[in-house]
C-alpha cells in the first residue's frame, strides 16, 4: 500500500486532491458540530427558534445565503402547517425570522 502511496503523491494533482479531501472533510465536520446561533437573546432569534424549532433544531444561519433562505422559510412553514405542529407564520413573524436570517447568513458560496 506505501508503494500506491508513494506513487500518487509523485503527481502534483493527486496532492492537490489530498488537500481538497481532507479541507473538505475539515469543513463538514466543522458545520455539523453543534453551534450557538448568532444573538440567541434578540428578538429574532427567539422567534426562529421558537416557530423553526418545533421541526428540527434550528439550523445556524450560516449553512445557507439569505438567497436561500428566502426559498427554504416559506417551505418550512408549509410543511409545519400540513403536518399539523402550529398555525402559518404571520407576514409579520415571517419577515422578523428573515431579518435575523438575513443578517446573519452565509454572504456568498
């Protein structure tokens, strides 16, 4: 196995590659450890946690862009109403949870 090993690294593509992998098994490994929400005492964010929490803990709002969220928030409160755990956000609640998404989401990629 060292032989396959010495032969790969003599190509600096494959090295390339290596680093890749491990920055990218890096990050994800880092995403899915358990962060605080960014001001977790503000309004906003009591709301999100409370309206966004009854499905599945609340997401850190920097795993998507506001671009995103601006998609994936409507959805999440259609499936919360069909499946029956609370009552469609207001204009109101929904534009506060995308205010604090917003400001705290990922800026690009």
């Amino acid at each position: 196995m060292a032989l396959l090993g010495d032969y790969l690294m003599k190509d600096g593509t494959a090295k390339t590659a290596v680093v890749i992998l491990l920055l990218s098994a890096f990050t994800l490994f880092i995403a899915g450890c358990k962060q605080t929400l960014p001001e977790i005492d503000s309004p906003g964010a009591k709301l999100y946690i409370a309206k966004c929490g009854i499905c599945h803990p609340p997401r850190h709002p920097q795993i998507h862009t506001y671009k995103a969220w601006k998609k994936i928030v409507p959805i999440m409160d259609k499936r919360a109403q069909e499946s029956g755990l609370r009552a469609p956000l207001t204009e109101e609640e929904k534009a506060a949870i995308l205010e604090y998404l917003r400001k705290h989401a990922r800026k690009m990629f």
